[in-house]
C-alpha cells in the first residue's frame, strides 16, 4: 500500500475498520438471537460464495449495474439541464414550479405501474421508470445551486468579454459542482433501489428478481447475500469514482 497517501490509507483503514465492526456486532447479534430468521454475517457470506460460484448474482449483478448506469446517466443529465434552466430563469422557475412538487410526490410505485401498461414489459419501460423517478430530486438539488451562483463572478467573466461557452464551463459550472456531486451520491442510492422493484415488478433477471426468486422460498440468508453483494459494489464506486472527484473538485476550489 505504499502507493497510497497517508490521508488515503487513514479513510482506507477506516472503512475497513467499520465494515469488520458491522460484521463482527452482526456475527455477535445472529448468536444471541439463535434464530433461523436472523441469519448470521459468516452465513451471508458463505451464501454469496456459493451464489457467485453455482448461482446466477454475477449475472443479476451485471444486469441490475447496466440498468443503474443507464438510468443515471440519462437522469443526471435530463436533471442537471433543467435545474439550470430553472435555477437561472426566475419566470420559468415559476412556470414550473408546481409541476416539480407534483413529480416529487408521485409514487414512485405508481410511476413504474403505468410505465409497464403504458410500453408493456420492456427494457425501455423499466428504465423510463427509474428516470422519471430521479429527474425531479435532480432538478431541485442543482436549481437550489443555480439560485446560489456568485454573480459578481459572472459580471467579471462579462467584463473580460468572454464568450457564453467559456463563462458557462469556465465560471458557471465549477459553482455547481458541490451541488452536482450531492445530486449524484444521493441518486445512486436512489435509483439503485427503484431499479430493485422495477426489476422485481416486471423483469426476469437481475438482482430485484433474484430477491423475489428468493423471498419465494423464504430465503432470508440469500436475500441478504444478494443485498450485501450489492452494496459492497456501491461502496467500491465510492471509493473508485467519487471520492476522487471530490477531491479533484476541492483542489480546483482551492486553487481558485
């Protein structure tokens, strides 16, 4: 690990440290517990072994990512352009206005329902769910920092004559970036669980219809193998994508 930097290695071992510490209060509940309903944390992992290795979870594993990735993208980018609109436009902001409290109180159960008898079983249809679920919470988060820009950043970037294109990417867009990244850390928790139920309500593979598959059985030990495996991917794109961003973006703040 000598790769690392000191400030790395401390959040590494950290993370590890609570992961050991979950596991170990876990292992230590399902003992005195006893029971068949509470499986213990040292069962969850035999059960992932044994789903990785003779089952199907790469396979759901694979299929449910694909399905978060998409979702996000779209929903981020869809979300994002219509905060700033929204955010920068105060006439427009309350056009809409209403409109996006209504979004943000749909169901998101009712969303998927009509999707489905809307365009029928498809692919299409789950992921429409997933999007038109996650763009409002998008649209509110980056409005919010739209509202909040430093203008007297944006009368110099006038006063310099730059073009709309450079003060947009240049001035414009780095002020979001905090709200942006919130936006998207709180998404992938989202949308990762909306796409279960989607998968669980109409598809016939990844890890929401493993999870239904499981529950038929009253499986209780593979459905929180399913839900470990899951999350420890979850934590891995923290680790790999996010964190470096912010650090990325909190290196370019303080150079400004």
């Amino acid at each position: 690990m000598s790769f690392l930097s000191q400030a790395r290695r401390r959040w590494l071992f950290i993370r590890i440290g609570t992961v050991l510490l979950v596991g170990a209060t876990w292992q230590a509940a399902a003992w005195f517990v006893a029971s068949p309903d509470f499986p213990s944390c040292t069962g969850v992992l035999s059960s992932i072994h044994f789903h990785l290795t003779q089952g199907d979870m790469l396979l759901n594993l694979w299929v449910t990512l694909k399905r978060v990735a998409i979702s996000f993208v779209i929903s981020m980018l869809i979300g994002v352009v219509i905060g700033v609109l929204m955010g920068t436009y105060s006439k427009l902001n309350q056009l809409t206005d209403t409109a996006l409290i209504i979004a943000l109180n749909v169901p998101a159960l009712v969303t998927i329902l009509l999707c489905y008898i809307w365009f029928g079983l498809v692919e299409s249809a789950a992921i429409a769910a997933v999007v038109l679920n996650k763009i409002p919470t998008v649209v509110v988060m980056i409005r919010e920092g739209a509202r909040v820009v430093d203008h007297d950043l944006l009368a110099v970037a006038k006063i310099y004559r730059l073009s709309p294109k450079r003060t947009f990417f240049k001035v414009f867009l780095p002020q979001l970036y905090p709200f942006i990244m919130a936006s998207a850390r709180s998404g992938l928790s989202l949308i990762w669980k909306i796409v279960l139920v989607v998968e669980l309500l109409g598809r016939s593979d990844g890890v929401g219809f493993a999870l239904n598959t499981q529950f038929q059985f009253f499986d209780i030990t593979g459905i929180l193998a399913y839900t470990c495996a899951f999350i420890s991917i979850i934590l891995c794109i923290e680790a790999v994508v996010f964190r470096p961003l912010d650090r990325l973006i909190a290196r370019g703040r303080g150079h400004g």
